[in-house]
C-alpha cells in the first residue's frame, strides 16, 4: 500500500505546509499545500477523504467534465469514466478549515 502523505515541509517565511499525497483515483501522487491555519491532521482529513470518495460522486463528477470538455471539443465516451485519461490532476489545496474538520477538496487540475 503507498504512503498517503509524504515529503512534507513548512516554510520558515509561511506556516503552510507542504507535500506530496497520493490520489488513488489516479495511481499517482500529487502535490498537497495548506492555508496558514490548516495542521497536518486536518490535511490528512482532507486527503482521505478525497480518496474515498463515493462512486456516484466520481462519476457526476465524470459527466461534469465531458461537458465541459465537450464545449469546445466534443468527444463522445462509452463510459463516463473514460474522460479521467484527459485529466491531470496537479495538486490539492487545504484550506483553514472554517467548519470544524469537516474535509473540503480543492483541486487544481
């Protein structure tokens, strides 16, 4: 099983944080920072959560971005799933958590 969060680092300038962590959805790790105020636990809240999230959501998700691929270019896909091969995730942006712990995902794709 991979490592869920590694290489992280805070800034002697910024008390963010900064990693790597791994999305399962896509086999691949991706660069992790936090918001001034958001530890290491809420991120690793964060991180699993975006790891499990339901296949509903995945696949609404899915059918978002074929819409919006298909705005400019449109392409047709058996299954909505397929449309995950053109994106690339980048990284995972935590912010100050502002409601308790609860997880919040903000990707940049």
């Amino acid at each position: 099983m991979k490592q869920l969060i590694k290489d992280v680092t805070t800034s002697d300038e910024w008390p963010m944080l900064e990693g790597e962590c791994f999305f399962s959805l896509f086999d691949r790790y991706i660069e992790f920072y936090t918001d001034d105020y958001a530890d290491l636990a809420y991120a690793t809240r964060c991180i699993e959560y975006l790891n499990n999230l339901d296949d509903a959501v995945i696949d609404e998700l899915c059918r978002a971005s074929i819409r919006y691929h298909n705005a400019s270019e449109p392409v047709e896909f058996s299954n909505p799933r397929d449309v995950l091969t053109l994106i690339t995730p980048c990284s995972l942006m935590v912010p100050n958590p502002e409601n308790g712990d609860e997880p919040v995902i903000h990707l940049e794709l």
